[in-house]
C-alpha cells in the first residue's frame, strides 16, 4: 500500500467516535470501532476487526495487521467515518 493515508482524515474520523461512541475500558466505541489517545494526547489509536492504527506526532502513522483484507475494510469503515 502506497502512502495514502490521510492522516486529517483519521483524525476527523477520531472526533467522529470520540463524539458519537459509547465509553470502553480506554476509550470509546462507534460502528465497530474504538479510539483512543495515550495520556498526553500525542497518540491516537483507533482500532477494529483485527486492525490497529496509530497517529503520532507531526502526522505519523503505523498499521498493524495480519491479513491485507482486513485491512483494506477497515480503512474504508475509518474513511466514511471521517465524512
């Protein structure tokens, strides 16, 4: 995968489930997926179906996951939550 992800979008994506989503043990939870920051706020997380995305600082991003589908559907899902 390209570098192609947005990470403005993540983060409007965020905003989206922190504002709409029902509290977890670390974060919140909205159509499926959690978000979540550590404690200073410099890193968000968001995370489902196998999948975990972490924003750092000056809009650094990681992925991990096992299989490319997964993957590929849970960007989708983070990219409408982000509208």
């Amino acid at each position: 995968m390209k570098n192609e992800l947005d990470p403005t979008k993540v983060l409007q994506a965020y905003e989206n489930v922190m504002a709409n989503g029902t509290p977890t043990e670390y974060g919140k939870m909205y159509e499926g997926v959690e978000a979540f920051s550590d404690y200073d706020g410099y890193n968000v997380y968001m995370r489902g179906n196998g999948v975990e995305l972490k924003v750092g600082f000056h809009n650094t991003y990681h992925l991990e996951y096992d299989q490319e589908h997964l993957r590929d559907s849970f960007l989708k899902k983070v990219a409408l939550l982000a509208k």
